[in-house]
C-alpha cells in the first residue's frame, strides 16, 4: 500500500486527494478477496455506516473551526499580532519564541489548511528580515501546527480519537499530555538547532 500510494502520487498518476480514494479502494479489495476479514454483505455496510457517522462529525467540528478562522481572519487578529510583534521583538531568538508561542495558538485555534493560507504570508517576510531561512520556518510552522492539532479547543485530532475510541474528549487530553512534552522538546531542538533542519538541503547544494 505505501508503494501504491507514495508511487502513484510521484508518478503523477494521482493527487493527494485521490490517493484516498484508491487507498480506500485497496483495503477493501485486500480484506474482502485477498484475507476475508471482512464480509461483503455483512461487514462492509457495517463499516460504511460507522465510517460515515464520524466523517459527518467532522465535519461539525470542521465547520465550527472554519468558523472560528473566519472570524479571526475578518477581525484581522493574526495582522495585529504580528504588527505587535514587529514594533517591539527585535532579537531573533526571541522573534522564535514568540513565533512558536503564536503558531502554538494558531494551531489550536484554527484549521492547518487555513492557518497555512492566512498566516504564512504574514510570517515570511518578518522571519527572513530577522534571518531566519524559509525551508527551516516551514519546518517549524507545521510542527507547531501538528501540536496546534493535539491541543483544546479545536485541536481536530482530540475530537477525531474521542470519537473513533469513544472515550471523553478531556480523557483523551490526558492520555497524550506525555506525548505533548515531547512535541514541544522535539520544538525546540528543531526551532534552535536549524541545522537539523537545513544539512539535507545543503548536502543537495540547494541552498
């Protein structure tokens, strides 16, 4: 399956998007004929409708972020901030900081997809006056924004395990508090040893 899937999206033969739906395609072709896990008449209608019943809960969850994202993008919130910080962050190390402690809240407060959109244009021009490379920005945006997804309010994948495990929201908060520490351990070994980041894209001379 991941040759399926990552071959097929480099080949150009689908995008990521489909690559779902062949993906989805393959696993039932796989446990229906090949290891007759599951039953075609009995099973598959089972999965069909527990699948749907958490898609169509994202969904909720989804629309109330994007909500949230259009409020916060009409009210202009994420200019604001970074106009604040512009006018008093002078040092590059604290610019990371108060980077990390943003896209933190970005990430609980907004989708990744309209994060990306909104935010990142706002963030590139600041980052590279204050020397920061853009392949390592972009390493340290989505990493916040992973985290963003682990944290209230609207971190999505919270809501998503609830559901798929059918355990409380805050007891699921809990269950990950340990893998949380180390996100943010990962963090802030990748924000200040860029390095980590940069050495492969050196060795391949592109910057």
């Amino acid at each position: 399956m991941p040759v399926l899937i990552i071959g097929g999206i480099y080949s150009g033969l689908f995008t990521a998007t489909e690559a779902a739906a062949v993906t989805a395609f393959y696993v039932l072709i796989v446990e229906v004929f090949v290891y007759r896990d599951i039953k075609l008449f009995t099973d598959v209608p089972r999965v069909m409708r527990e699948s749907m019943l958490l898609v169509g809960a994202i969904f909720m969850i989804i629309g109330a972020a994007m909500g949230l994202t259009n409020y916060l993008v009409d009210d202009e919130v994420p200019m604001r901030l970074f106009e604040l910080t512009k006018t008093f962050i002078s040092s590059p190390l604290a610019f990371l900081v108060i980077l990390n402690l943003f896209l933190i809240i970005v990430g609980m407060m907004m989708d990744i997809f309209s994060a990306i959109i909104v935010v990142v244009p706002l963030i590139i021009p600041i980052a590279m006056a204050y020397g920061v490379n853009p392949v390592h920005l972009g390493i340290i945006f989505l990493t916040n924004l992973e985290i963003g997804y682990l944290t209230p309010p609207v971190g999505l994948n919270l809501f998503i395990s609830s559901l798929r495990f059918g355990k409380p929201v805050f007891t699921v908060v809990r269950s990950i508090i340990p893998f949380t520490v180390v996100l943010l351990i990962a963090l802030l070994i990748i924000t200040y040893v860029p390095d980590l980041s940069l050495w492969l894209v050196r060795a391949m001379g592109v910057q």
